[in-house]
C-alpha cells in the first residue's frame, strides 16, 4: 500500500491500527471498505489476509471471555460490514 491513493492508504493504515487496539469492528468495516476498491490483487490478497487476521485476533480473545470481544461479535452480527 505504499503507493496506494493516499484515501487507500490511509483505509488500510487505520484498520490495521483497528485491529492493534482490538477495535475489531472498525477493522472489519474498514478493511471490507476496502476489498470493494479498484486495487491492485496483491493488495486484495492483503486485504484479504487482514479480515482472516482480524476475526483470528477476535476468536482468540472470544475464546478468553474477553467482554469487548462479545461485544464486537453482537455488533458484527446486527451490523455485518458490507462484504461485496
């Protein structure tokens, strides 16, 4: 993503910092924001490897009874990010 557009590159820049600070929600959307733009498909495979990352980093923390985390998956599935 270094020479991304600099809107793609700042997308992919705040879901990555989503998914540091377990803001798994906004990780989603952004990255699924993302996957529905004109990139490169090395970049859609990034992508891609980001959203599995993503629900990786929250099944774990689901798995450890973390409250944040049940809180994300109850918005995710009220609120699905638009996948296509």
């Amino acid at each position: 993503f270094e020479k991304a557009p600099p809107e793609i590159k700042q997308t992919w820049e705040a879901a990555l910092a989503a998914d540091k600070t377990n803001n798994w929600v906004a990780a989603e959307v952004l990255l699924y924001r993302l996957i529905r733009q004109d990139i490169s498909a090395e970049q859609r495979d990034a992508v891609a490897r980001a959203i599995n990352q993503v629900k990786d980093h929250l099944g774990a923390a689901l798995e450890k009874g973390d409250p944040a985390a049940k809180e994300a998956l109850a918005e995710l599935q009220r609120n699905p990010p638009p996948r296509q």
